[in-house]
C-alpha cells in the first residue's frame, strides 16, 4: 500500500507521483458527469437543464464531503509529518465517524429543503419537475460521496492518490453501462426509469467507489488493527475535525450557492441558457483537469512538510505550483477560444445552446491562470491551518462578488448572457488579488514570507 514520506525527497518528484493520478481519477469523475450529461441530451434540453440545477442543489451537500476530505489531508498530513503514528490512525477513524453522522444529517435536511433551493432558480414546468426528481434519487448516494471523500483524504495524506484514481476508472466505465440501463431498461423483461435512472447509476456506482477506497483506508500501516470502538464520537477530535473542515465546507458552498445565482441570472433568459451553462462548466472542469491535480498534490505535500517544520520545503512547492501551472493554464486558453463551439457540439445539437456555451468558454479562457493561483494559494492555506482565509476569499469572489457585478452589468446595464459571464470575470479578478494578498501575509506570520 502507497505510503510516502513527503519530507524527503525532490518536491517535483513528489507532484508528479501524486498530482498524475490525482488529476486522472478527477478526469474519469468529470467523464463520468460527461456521460450523464450525454445521456440527459439523449432525452431533451429540459432533461439537461433539470441535470444541472438538480446537481447543483445536491453539490451544497456534498461540499460537507470535500471539507471533510480537506481536513483529513491537513490534519492526518501534519500528524504524519511530525511521525506521530498514533494520532495519525486517530484522526483518520475520527474522520470516517464524522462523516458518517454528517450524512445522516444531512439526507434529513436535503429531503426537506431541496425542491425550495430547487424553485429558487428554475420556472415551473418540465425542467424543475426533473431537477426535483433527479434530486430525490441522488440523496441515496450521499454516503457514498461523503464518506469516500474522507476517505480520499486520508489516504492523501499518506501520499496516495492512486487509489481514488481506480475507482473513478472503475466508476465511469459502470456508468456507461448503468445509464443506458437503468434509463432504458431491458425492454420486455423490466421497464426503465427514464431520467430518474440517471440518477441511479450514480447511486451504485458511487457506493462501490466509497467500498473501495475505505477498504485502502483499511489497509493503511497506521490504520491496520483497528476496531469499530475508535469510531465512537470524540468531541475534541469531532471539534478540531470541525474547525478544519468548516472553512472550506462554507467556502464550497458559497461557490455552489453562487452557481445557483449565476442560474438565477440566466432563467430570464430561458432554459437552453442555463442548459448551455451546465455543458459549459463540463467543459471547463476536463481542461482544469491538470491544473486541479496539482493544486489538489500541493495540499499533502505542504502539510507534511509544515508538521515538519520543512518551511522552505513548503515555499519551494508552492512557487513549484504556479511555475508548472503557468504553463498548463496558458496552453488550455486557446482551446477554450477557438474550440468551444465545437466542444459544445458534441453534447447538444440545439445551436442556441452551442452559442451561448461558446460565449462562456471564450470569457473563460482569460481566467485560468487566475483559476490556478485561487486553488493552489486555497491548498497553501490550508496545509497551514489556516482555512479561515480560503472562507474569506470564497466569501467575497463567489459569494459578493458574482451576485453583486452580475446585477450591476445586467439588472442595472441590462446586458445579456455576455453580462453574466463579465461579472464573473470581474469578481475572479477582484478575489485573485485579494487571495494573493492573504496568502503573502500568511507566509510572513508562519514561513517568514513567501521567498
């Protein structure tokens, strides 16, 4: 079982060995959406539409999951950095028990409040009749994703992320199959689901990639010989677990909800917008691929060294990070420019939706460099213990930030879609800087600065 001490050693090797599968299993889980996304088309632009929104409602959620992986990361990393065993395999069984009530909670309050996040930004019709649908189905996959974040991050902390790589492969090959299945059925012997079925397929495959990752977790040296008694509740361990993960969580969903206020933009005007802002973001999400691999690899590598009190070790992966991303980001541009329509095409035949699509791929391209140094500088922070921070930035660019330019371009200047997408491109910029200025006073307090 991969277990790497990221205290020693070249910092480019260690991006290379965890940033590559990282950024695999994240490209398998972004085909994975892609095939839902195809599927959906398959069935009409109400069923894309209502795809997008009920997904986003779900992915509020799940942002409790990607805290939770985050706080696995940060504190199990610093744990193992300082070589402290024992409160490594702690950690990690606290962990996986937080994440278990946190999904009973939380299947409790979205059964309640989904449909109501759900009509904030849809009209009634056929697409909210679908979102709320494929909402309600996806709530029996929430322990599957919560708990094999956690998971992920423990295992991430060890320097493993070869194993959620595998289990994504695994997953997106299932869900060519499970969708078509379940959508279709098997016709004479059981009918199928129609859009639900969609929703399904995420469902069993997503549970047998929580399977697969607790089962690595398992066999971890630090965690082999435990039993189920470590999982009990600790409410100092569940406290410090909080205090991690809180930051990050609300900053998720703080993006999530802002996606909600960029839907609640386009509803005007009409539902291919916001179908075409659903393939857009698919999209986006296959060419961040790389540059999400290694700004995710920064946060173990970071957090060890930091335990380790290794703070040059720590600057020299952060400025390793940007160097490496400058590239990436500045060769995705001009596929995002001069290759969108085309990239749009191969999931709707609806010219307006490739349209307006290809508006949001174009604006975009100017903002990957950005996107780069906002996940890698989110990383930093938190390897540091000091998430609070990434709160903040998430607070004003998606939170403020969106909400408010996008009203100034196009409820007060009555711009189109191409208002929306510049009043994202303002409060990107905007929270870059400020980002860039945290990060800096941060490595002052706990690095002596940033060189």
């Amino acid at each position: 079982m991969l277990d790497q001490d990221l205290t020693e050693g070249p910092i480019a090797g260690h991006f290379r060995t965890l940033a590559i599968p990282a950024a695999m299993g994240m490209l398998f889980s972004t085909l994975y959406n892609v095939v839902d996304v195809y599927f959906a088309g398959q069935l009409s632009t109400d069923a894309q539409a209502g795809l997008a929104i009920g997904f986003q409602a779900f992915f509020i959620m799940m942002a409790v999951g990607f805290g939770t992986g985050s706080a696995m990361s940060a504190l199990v990393g610093n744990a193992r950095g300082k070589k402290d065993d024992s409160l490594a395999r702690q950690t990690a069984m606290q962990g996986i028990s937080f994440a278990l009530v946190a999904t009973m909670i939380l299947i409790v309050i979205g059964f309640i409040a989904g449909p109501y996040l759900i009509a904030l930004v849809s009209e009634p019709g056929a697409y909210r009749d679908a979102a709320n649908g494929y909402f309600y189905w996806l709530l029996a996959s929430l322990p599957g994703f919560l708990i094999a974040y956690a998971a992920n991050g423990i295992l991430q902390a060890h320097g493993n992320s070869v194993t959620m790589q595998r289990a994504m492969m695994a997953a997106f090959f299932a869900n060519i199959i499970l969708n078509p299945l379940f959508i279709y059925g098997i016709p004479g012997v059981v009918s199928g689901l129609g859009f639900n079925g969609i929703a399904l397929a995420t469902v069993v495959s997503q549970t047998g990639v929580m399977i697969f990752v607790l089962r690595a977790v398992l066999n971890l040296r630090v965690i082999k010989g435990a039993n189920a008694s470590e999982l009990s509740p600790s409410i100092k361990s569940y406290r410090e677990i909080f205090g991690q993960m809180l930051p990050t969580t609300t900053a998720f969903m703080v993006m999530f909800i802002s996606g909600f206020v960029v839907q609640y933009a386009l509803k005007g005007f009409g539902g291919h917008a916001i179908a075409a802002y659903g393939i857009a973001l698919r999209i986006e999400q296959i060419l961040l691929l790389p540059v999400l691999g290694m700004t995710g690899a920064l946060l173990p590598i970071a957090a060890q060294n930091f335990g380790a009190e290794h703070y040059d070790r720590v600057r020299e992966a952060l400025w390793f990070c940007w160097k490496l991303g400058l590239i990436m980001t500045i060769s995705a541009a001009p596929i995002l420019w001069f290759g969108g329509a085309f990239a749009m095409s191969f999931f709707t035949d609806d010219q307006a939706v490739i349209d307006v699509g290809q508006s949001y791929l174009r604006v975009d391209s100017f903002l990957f460099i950005l996107y780069m140094m906002l996940f890698s500088i989110n990383s930093f922070l938190q390897a540091l213990k000091r998430p609070v921070w990434t709160l903040w930035i998430s607070v004003y660019r998606q939170g403020f930030g969106i909400a408010f330019f996008v009203w100034l371009l196009v409820g007060v200047c009555g711009m189109d879609v191409w208002g929306v997408w510049l009043g994202i491109a303002i409060a990107v910029s905007t929270g870059w800087v400020m980002a860039l200025l945290i990060a800096s006073r941060v490595a002052k307090q706990e690095l002596n600065g940033l060189r």
